[in-house]
C-alpha cells in the first residue's frame, strides 16, 4: 500500500516596514433596479444557506506577519488534521493543511495520486477513511452533509448542464425543487461578462449544447451564484484559450478579495501564481513510501 504524504510549500514573505501586513477583503457592492427588456425573470425561490462560515468570512481574510508581530486568534475557514483517503485500493493518503478565508491552496501530485478524490472528501461527495476535517471550526462529524456542501461548491474537470437553457442552469431550474433558487440576473449577467460570455446570447441557448469551455465557465457562474464561502475547483482553465484562462484566474482572484477560500487542482501554476501571489501555497500529494500506515 502506497501512503502519500503532502508536502506544502509557501512562499518567501513579504518585506514589511512595521512588521505586518494586514489585508481585508472589499466589500461586495450589489445594486438593484428594474430588469431590463430581455432578461429572464427569477426562476425559483429560496433564500441563500447561512451558517457558522459567515464569522470566518467577518474576519480578515488573511494576515501575513513578519518580525515580532503576532496573530490574533483566528477560526480556518477549512482545516484537515490527519485526513485519510483512499484514491484506489492499493493508496492511501494523508493530509494536513488549513486554509484561512480570503487565501488559495493549489494541490499538485502525479497522475492518479489522489488530488480529485481528495475534493471530493473535502466537498462530502466521498467519506473519509480517518483523520478530522472542520469547516469554520465545524467538524464534519457534526454537520449533516447536505448543509456542509451549501457551504461549499466544487466544480469538476467536467461539469455537466442540466436540461434546459443556461438561464435554467444558473436557477437549477432543471434540478429537484428544494435546491431551485431565485436568479439573481444582474449578477449573473455580470458573471458571464468577467468570464468572457455574452449573457444575451447565452440566455436561452441549450446548455447541453455549450463547448466544454462555455460549459466550465457557466458552471462556475452557477457556483458563485449560491454564494458559497468555499470553492473547489478541478482543473477550471483545461478546456479555456489563454485569453479566457486569464479572466477565469482574474475572477478567482476576485472571490478571495470578498473573503471566499479556493482550493484548486491545476497543472498550468505560474499564471496562478502570478495573479494570487502569497496568497496561494501548494500542497504537494508525493509518491510517498511503501507500508501499511503512517505518514512517510
């Protein structure tokens, strides 16, 4: 049995004056006014889920100190202590790492060494077999799963549309009653801008007929939409050009001024980098030693 260790890497600090660095995130400005001719009306109904994340979200996203300063006590957003997960029979993995609101973690490792199955733990989709994982302080063991994933939005390699047209997708429109919600259309409107995609006409083109670059990024919008605190993202630039990788990476950045936590798996890193960053470490999934347990 193979048991990967992660291995995680931060980069140099900062040179600061006084010893500290302290960033906030900017609020989010919403404005509000008629619909326009040509929008769609609010499909669905419900109010977005709240839970204890919303405190770590309050807090300042991220403090990077040097010197003598120290830290005030802060909740991760999401922390795993010896959390063990089996990617196929023959491996098992380990990790530990925190993830404060308003920072990335970019997981890298070989093919096969886990770094989808270990989204799919931390999204609840796949239990773990050991180890602890808490969501602003939450323990998984504590919160039902349903209410975990409202907190939490991963978008795979490929994302699948519901019937329907992308204005559906965006409602869920297509998906049981209870996760329907009502469509911000300003918002998202201005999703699909940043992301490079004329909403007018996406509105009500079928979203079962969308390139698999159109589908990653009306995926993503349909995320961002319900407002998670945490997103988990496979690959999101695989399937853009350059051009649209830069404005998927862009609005990503921005999620982390408003005080959202990203963890990623992707292999293109230095575009990344460039935009996060100290903002972003990497946690790294290695080969690992052979044995029946324990951390390598």
């Amino acid at each position: 049995m193979v048991v990967h260790t992660p291995r995680v890497t931060t980069p140099a600090p900062a040179v600061a004056s006084e010893g500290r660095l302290m960033y906030s995130r900017r609020p989010r400005r919403r404005s509000h006014g008629r619909r326009p001719a040509g929008r769609p009306r609010s499909l669905g109904r419900g109010p977005p889920a709240r839970s204890a994340v919303a405190a770590a979200r309050r807090a300042a996203p991220w403090r990077l100190l040097t010197g003598a300063a120290t830290a005030a006590p802060m909740v991760a957003l999401l922390q795993a202590e010896e959390l063990t997960f089996s990617p196929h029979e023959a491996m098992t993995c380990r990790v530990s790492f925190a993830l404060e609101a308003g920072a990335a973690l970019r997981i890298e490792g070989s093919s096969g060494s886990g770094k989808t199955t270990l989204l799919r733990v931390l999204a609840r989709l796949q239990g773990a077999a050991g180890g602890a994982l808490r969501l602003a302080g939450e323990s998984m063991v504590e919160v039902p799963p349903a209410r975990w994933r409202r907190q939490v939005a991963l978008l795979p390699q490929r994302p699948a549309m519901l019937p329907g047209s992308v204005a559906d997708n965006l409602a869920l429109a297509g998906a049981p009653r209870r996760f329907r919600r009502a469509l911000d259309v300003k918002r998202a409107e201005g999703l699909l801008d940043r992301l490079g995609l004329d909403p007018q006409r996406l509105w009500t083109l079928d979203a079962q007929r969308l390139s698999g670059g159109e589908a990653a990024r009306v995926a993503l919008c349909r995320a961002l939409l319900a407002d998670p605190p945490l997103l988990l993202l496979d690959e999101p630039t695989a399937s853009l050009d350059a051009q649209s990788a830069r404005l998927l990476i862009a609005l990503c950045e921005r999620q982390l001024d408003e005080g959202r936590g990203l963890l990623l798996v992707a292999h293109e890193s230095a575009a990344w980098h460039e935009a996060l960053g100290e903002r972003l470490t990497t946690l790294a999934l290695d080969e690992g030693r052979h044995g029946e347990g324990g951390v390598a």
